[in-house]
C-alpha cells in the first residue's frame, strides 16, 4: 500500500513543479527506490490514458479515491505488474476491476490498435522493440552466478545459455540468459519483476542496467587497492565495485545527499559490502592530501546529470541549455578534483545523459586542461562509441545496446599508458560477441582499418608522432 501512496505523493508533487521527479522519487524515504521510479514514471507516461479510464467509469466518485491515487492503481492493475498490496486499496481496485478492464478494451477498439503503448501520443511512445530487458547483476560477495542460475531453474525460469548477439537479449516470460559481455549479468524479459523475490531480498542479486555496469567493470581495481567513489548514492555502483573488489582494500564513497545516502547504507549493508566508508561530505571538499587518500590509485566519477538517458525520463524536445552549462561545470570541477589524488592512475567518468555537452564535451576540456591523462580504448566488441574523435569512449542507448541511454570514459595517467594497452589486449582476446568472428579478426590484426580502436591515438584522435631517438648520456 505504502509503495502507491508514495508514487501518488510524488506525482502531485511533480504536477505542482516542486521538483524533478528523479529528486522527488529519492526525497521520499521509501525504501524501493527503483520500484517507486519505475510506477511513478509508467503512470506518468501513461497518464492521458489513465485519465480517460477514470474519467469514463467515473471512479473517482464511485470509490473516493485522489486523483493521483487512482492513476498509479489503475496503471499497475491494467497494465503494470498487478497489484501488490492487499487490504482496502485491493478490495476496492478488484471491485471496479471488470469496469475498468471494459473501458481500456474499448479504447482500443476505437483507436483500432491492440497494445497499450498505441494508445499513447506519439511522443510518449517507445519505439516498438525497445523495452529494456531486466537486467540482474549477480552479487559475488554474497554468490555466484551458478548458484543463481540453478535457484531460478528450480524456480520456473528456463536458463537459454549465453548469449552471443544483441538480439539475444530480447526474450519470452520466464526465459533467461547470461549477458554477452558481462560475467555476472542475468537477462530477462522487460516484464519480469524480482522486487519481491528471494534473491533479490537477500542481496544475492541486485537490479541494475547494464550500461550502469560499465564503470565499475572498466575501472576493475584489484582486491586490496584503495577506490574512491565520489558521488556515490544510492550505491550500486559501489556495491559492484565492492565485489570486484572481493571486498579488500578501502572504498571511500561520497555523497551530499543525506537521504540517498541513508538508502545507500541499507542496500550496501543487504549487499554484504564491508570495505566501505561512506560520508555524507561534497566531494569538492575533500582534500586529496590528507593521509588517508594517500594510497588512493582509482576514481569512479558518476556525478548529477541531466538523467536524459533514462528511458522514461527521456526529453524528446530540446534540452535546456542554461542547465546543461551548469551540469557541464560541475562535472568537469569533479573531474579536476578526482585528479588532484597524488597517487591516481585510472578514472573512470559516467553520466545516464545523452547530450555531448555533459560527454564528450566535458572529457574534451578536462584533457586540454590536464595533459598528463589519456583515454583508454575500451571494448572494441561494444557497438556505440563516444562522437568522434572520442571513439575511446562508450555510449549506450536502448536502440544499439538495449540499455539505458549511458556515457563512460576512462582516463589514466601517462605513465600507466602501456597498462591500458595490455588490457585493450585483453579485450581483443575475449570473445568477440557483438562482432562476427570474422570481422574482429581482420580488425585485430589491421591496424589501418580505421574502426579498430588506436591505442596509440592521441584525445584529439591524430597519431602521436613517431618516438624521437633518445640522445645519448654523456
Ligand atoms: C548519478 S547519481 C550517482 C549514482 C551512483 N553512482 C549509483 O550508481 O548508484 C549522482 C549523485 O551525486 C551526488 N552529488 C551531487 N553533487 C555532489 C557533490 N558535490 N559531492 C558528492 N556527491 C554529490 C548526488 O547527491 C547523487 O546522489
């Protein structure tokens, strides 16, 4: 009950412009964050519909329930998940339930369409194809992925195997695979819910994108390395950098925000991370040379952005350009900041936006600003690169990877240079999936074809000049 009072709280909030509703899905103190987001944001998408329904069956009067009460009941009952709550908000939604059903099924008759998502303006529809799968990150801290894979074949999934294309990953009920590219990502159906599942209420696995999994996987700090997560809440991020961790080493997380980092504690605690030491500090105040950053190697920067890769905060009309300017700023302060640690290698910086100017724009003036750090080449078998020349970077976006809109770069210092080719190696030698087999290899031994991610290309994508002859020592 208490998940639809909240989403009804926020959206009257949101009608009533106090505040975006990312910000006021985290102010709400309810404790399934990602729940909440998920109803708020469907039954606003849905609410030109949901408010013809109630408007026609007259539920309002017949039931005395709020507006925005009556919105998220009827989106989840009709076209949701169904129900989950009990007592008097349920005897009364399964009373109406026949009428309601009725109505929804006339509209479509009328409009001669037979989905629900073609009941929506144009605007507000996803396009065929694109519902995200649900992606399930195995929590090694606390399992592994055998151990899950076999929980949920008992429990009436039926396990398909690895996938080896995108398409893979579009799968029927209670079908499941291994991700292409990710060891310890599960992938399901868009519908499949696991909120109130074993493994999930136990911390064995933990509901997360898969562009989200990028940062934490690219940066791969060894077990036992000192890590700062700058900007950290709600925590998944950290907690999956716990796990590569084997939970050794020191996670410093930072965050500004109280209540996301309440919530934070409470998933890290469920994801059995111990390596943490969570502050509530802006990360702009820390001071890099105090003792106990000292051995601090790794930064994963994933700051506030404008959220425009989120699906269903996707903003099809122009952005607004004052804001951006100013996320822009704040970014790239961070990124100068997360440089300042004296013993820093690598960097890793992410945003959920898709605009270039929170991206490719913000690496662009923090390379020209610190000439000492480099990109790295990653994963040349991922499909969606940054916009050139930063074709080291990687972007995600639902219709080329099935995931959230994402940005991801990783920085290292030039004196880690060799560091990053080895992995670039690496990551040839892995398999291939997105790639023909065929095609990856005639990139990785052509060293002319011009989409193999360079190693040797310079942030501004010339070649580095041919290393001068060391003069000789007297
Ligand atoms: C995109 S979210 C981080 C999501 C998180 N990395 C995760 O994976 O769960 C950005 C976070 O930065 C925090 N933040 C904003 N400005 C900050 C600052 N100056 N110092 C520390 N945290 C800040 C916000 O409160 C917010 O929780």
């Amino acid at each position: 009950m208490a998940l639809y009072v909240k989403a009804a709280e926020v959206l009257e909030k949101a009608e009533r412009k106090q505040g975006a509703l990312k910000t006021l899905v985290y102010d709400s103190k309810f404790k399934n964050i990602k729940q909440l987001f998920a109803l708020v944001c469907e039954t606003q998408r849905f609410s030109s519909v949901l408010l013809d329904i109630i408007e026609s069956t007259k539920l309002l009067k017949q039931t005395k329930l709020k507006l925005h009460l009556a919105q998220v009941l009827v989106y989840d009952l009709l076209m949701g998940q169904g129900l989950k709550c009990g007592g008097s908000f349920k005897t009364t939604m399964m009373k109406h339930r026949p009428r309601l059903q009725a109505e929804l099924a006339r509209m479509k008759v009328k409009r001669k369409v037979s989905r629900n998502e073609d009941l929506l303006p144009a605007e507000a529809q996803l396009p065929s194809g694109e519902q995200l799968p649900r992606y399930v990150r195995v929590n090694t801290l606390k399992t592994t992925v055998e151990d899950v894979v076999d929980y949920l074949k008992r429990d009436g999934y039926t396990y398909q195997g690895q996938a080896s294309r995108l398409d893979d990953l579009t799968l029927k009920e209670k079908s499941f695979v291994k991700d292409l590219l990710l060891p310890e990502l599960l992938v399901f159906s868009s519908k499949t819910d696991f909120h109130d599942h074993f493994l999930y209420k136990a911390g064995h696995i933990i509901l997360q994108d898969k562009a989200s999994c990028l940062p934490a996987y690219l940066l791969k700090p060894p077990s036992g390395s000192h890590v700062i997560d700058a900007c950290a809440a709600p925590g998944n991020k950290t907690s999956h950098l716990a796990a590569i961790m084997k939970n050794k080493g020191k996670l410093f997380a930072f965050d500004l925000d109280a209540k996301r980092l309440a919530t934070m504690s409470t998933l890290l605690l469920r994801a059995g991370v111990t390596c943490q030491q969570l502050a509530h500090q802006d990360f702009l105040k820390v001071n890099p040379d105090s003792p106990q950053y000292k051995d601090v190697e790794y930064v994963l920067l994933d700051p506030s952005c404008s959220g425009s890769g989120m699906v269903c905060l996707q903003d099809r009309s122009s952005a607004d350009q004052t804001r951006l300017a100013s996320l822009a700023a704040f970014q790239l302060r961070c990124l100068n900041h997360a440089v300042r640690f004296p013993r820093l290698k690598r960097l890793v910086y992410s945003t959920c936006s898709i605009h270039s100017q929170e991206n490719e724009e913000v690496i662009t003036a923090f390379l020209q600003q610190n000439s000492s750090f480099r990109l790295v080449p990653l994963l040349p078998q991922w499909p969606e690169r940054g916009l050139a020349p930063l074709s080291q970077c990687l972007r995600a976006s639902t219709s080329k990877t099935r995931t959230h809109g994402f940005f991801v770069a990783l920085l290292e210092k030039h004196s880690e240079a060799l560091s990053s080719t080895l992995q670039l190696a690496d990551q040839i030698r892995s398999t291939p999936f997105y790639l023909s087999k065929k095609t990856v290899a005639l990139e990785a031994s052509d060293p002319e074809d011009p989409q193999t991610p360079n190693t040797e290309d310079a942030p501004s994508g010339k070649r580095k000049r041919p290393k001068r002859k060391k003069k000789k020592m007297e």
